[in-house]
C-alpha cells in the first residue's frame, strides 16, 4: 500500500465544481439515453434499509465519504450498493475473521499463528514475469459479486469480498477526501519533469502571459485533470497565482516518484557488506511476532552487498512503530511515512510485510491507480515482478540501485 507522506493535496474549490458538473453532465446524458421505465423494487434499497444508521466500521467509512461536499455523480449513483455491502460485512465481520482464520493449508497459501491472529504466506515458488498489467475496480462490480453470494454462509467468496471493497474504499478515501491526484501512470515521471520544466520557464519570465509549451508537454497536461484545469485557467487568466499553483502541484507529484532517505537507519560495515540497521518499536509485540516479521523483512532485502536488519527498540520515540489492528480483518497494510506508522492486519500477506518495510526503507509504490470518471472505476498498473508493485514480486535491480546510491554514499 501507498507510502502516505502527510502531504494530502486538496482540489481548489473551482476544480472540484469543474469535475462535478462534468460527472452530472454525463449521467444526465445517461439518464436522457436509458429513460424513466418502472424499476423493479427487489433490485433495489427500500427506503427504510436506505435509511438506517451505518452498522460498523465500513458502514461509517461508507457514510463519510458520501456526505463528503467531493463527493461525485459516481459516487451518488454507487451509494445504495455502497451502504448495502457495507452493512452486510458490518453484519458478518467476526464471521468472515473466523472463517478466514480457520482456513486449512492450501496449494497456494497457508496460514501463520500471529499473536491472536493470523498472516497469510503464500506457497507459490514461482518467480512472477517482469511485466506491467491493468485491473479495474468498480462498485458496480463488487455489487455483482455480492448479489452472488449475499444468501450464501459466510465463505471464501465472502473474504474476498471484504478485501475488495476494503481496498475500493481505500481509493475513494484518497480521491474524495485526500485529494489525490489518480491521473498518473508509472510512466509519468519524466513527463512531470518536462512539463515542470516548461511551466516554470514561463513562471520566470513576467511577460509570459499565456502556456505555449512543446506539444507532447501540452498533450500531457490536458490528458490529467489536476493539469488540464491549471493549464486552462492560467490561459484564461493569465493569474499568476494560479500558475505558481500549477507548479506547487507539479513539484508534489514528483514526489510521488521519489526516494526518501529514513534517517533513523544506522549503517555499518563489516567486510564487503553494509548493513542497514532499521530501528523499530516493537514495544506491543512478543518475541516470535518480533521473529517472524525480521525473517519476512531481512530474508527479501538482502544481496551480495547490502542487507537490512530490524533492530528491535521498546517505547523509543522518533523511529518507525508497527501496528497490528486486530479489528479490521483484510484491510490493505499501509505506511504512513510522516508520523513513522506501519499498519497491519489479519491476513495481510508475509510477503507484504516485506512491501511495507520497503516503504520505510524509503519507496514509495510502484502500483498507479487512475481513476476514470466516465466508467465509475478505478485502473490500476502493476508490475508481477516488482515487490513495491506487487507483494509477490522480489526486489529488483533498479530498487537495489537506488538503495544503495541513498544509504551508500
């Protein structure tokens, strides 16, 4: 999961209003297109479920977003499917934690005694391919699983249901809440670069009173919302103001493709091998916990030249802590890299633990969510044989490279 750095970006006011009033446009062509036949009332929420308070933990994360004022055409057409399936997994949450930890040993994983709980360890040997994949996500999907199997028993299908829209509402809060910019793709680093480099050009030149900036600069800008509304209005304008904003959120976005150094790491040498020394709060956890999450972090992040070891500190302030919460079974494991937090769950993948760790060694995700508007989904590229892409990928050599070019200077 995404390595957050405390630096939640929020839309002006004018651009919300300019995404808003595009979603309405296009469900009002919808609506035009479909018409006003009868609706079956078994297909959907009565007015008294409708009505009724969130249940849980999912419920309330549901209610929030959607009595957010970012809140999207998208997101009003997807709220009866949204609170449905909240409450139906509100309502089977220690059901669905039962089941998932009583899980006997299968091909594909197994699962490991965690304090009181459990990890899931995949059993796949098979070194994942070195390519870039998509897979979309959508409310509209997860409400057709979830019409598949509402009058089942608790059940597989229903762990992956909880993990799925866990994972969805982790996106909606970055998109309506955070202000997340899901309009870049793993290849859009250099082209931030470029289109930075224009935009300030014109920042430093006061006669500069309209964006003519090379075409492929151009094409990028308009084809990411944040830069198209930035772009537009400064030509419209001619706001200064709103020109150095468009830069401020150039520069942040480039954040989102750069290395931070944790400067808590200690470094020693000893021979041809430098180790790094990563201090970690272990003060809620006992010493097979502390064990297994050493073995799952130093047996991936290590080669010929470098290896990382935990180094294991109680109640010591100023260095990364881990959670462990018990009460939110499948939900993503997450970083938040400003306030030094590592989040796990129940059934979060060993191997992801490894992910997490490669955040607070100072990588951001190598996954890039999108978030499409027109379809009301969310794609996102990933990479098999990246770890910071996909927890079942290893560490590649591009990672071993800038690891070593920030700690072994």
């Amino acid at each position: 999961m995404d390595a957050e750095d405390g630096m939640h970006f929020a839309l002006s006011p004018l651009i919300r209003t300019r995404f808003m009033m595009k979603h309405a446009v296009f469900f009002l062509c919808v609506l035009a297109l479909v018409g006003c036949g009868k609706s079956n009332p078994a297909d959907h929420y009565n007015d008294v479920e409708r009505n009724l308070p969130p249940l849980g933990e999912l419920g309330k994360s549901v209610q929030e977003l959607l009595d957010s004022e970012w809140a999207e055409s998208c997101d009003s057409t997807a709220s009866a499917n949204m609170k449905r399936i909240a409450r139906a997994l509100d309502e089977r949450k220690d059901e669905i934690t039962e089941f998932g930890s009583s899980l006997p040993l299968t091909q594909n994983y197994k699962l490991i005694p965690f304090g009181k709980s459990f990890l899931r360890e995949y059993t796949i040997e098979e070194s994942p391919k070195d390519e870039w994949q998509n897979y979309s996500e959508s409310w509209s999907d997860l409400a057709q699983k979830y019409q598949k199997i509402k009058n089942q028993p608790v059940n597989q299908y229903w762990l992956w249901l909880n993990n799925s829209v866990r994972s969805i509402i982790r996106n909606d809060q970055m998109r309506i809440l955070d202000g997340s910019n899901l309009g870049l793709k793993h290849d859009s680093a250099s082209k931030i670069d470029s289109l930075l480099a224009a935009v300030e050009k014109c920042v430093q030149d006061v006669r500069c009173l309209k964006l003519q900036i090379p075409v492929m600069d151009e094409i990028f800008a308009h084809e990411v919302d944040f830069y198209s509304y930035y772009f537009s209005k400064f030509n419209k304008t001619q706001d200064r103001n709103v020109l150095e904003r468009f830069v401020k959120r150039l520069k942040h976005d480039q954040g989102r493709y750069a290395f931070f150094n944790n400067e808590t790491i200690k470094i020693s040498k000893e021979n041809n091998l430098t180790t790094l020394q990563l201090p970690v709060d272990g003060a809620a956890y006992d010493a097979d916990q502390k064990k297994l999450v050493s073995k799952m972090v130093e047996s991936v992040w290590k080669d010929s030249e470098v290896s990382v070891k935990l180094n294991w500190m109680d109640s010591v302030k100023d260095i990364f802590k881990m959670f462990f919460e018990l009460d939110k079974p499948g939900e993503r494991a997450y970083v938040i890299f400003s306030d030094k937090e590592v989040h796990l769950f129940p059934f979060t993948g060993t191997r992801a633990i490894a992910h997490e760790f490669g955040h607070v060694l100072g990588f951001r995700d190598h996954y890039y969510t999108t978030w499409d508007y027109l379809g009301c989904k969310y794609n996102t590229e990933y990479n098999l044989g990246d770890l910071m892409s996909d927890s079942d990928g290893n560490v590649t050599a591009d990672e071993w490279k800038d690891l070593k070019k920030n700690y072994l200077k």
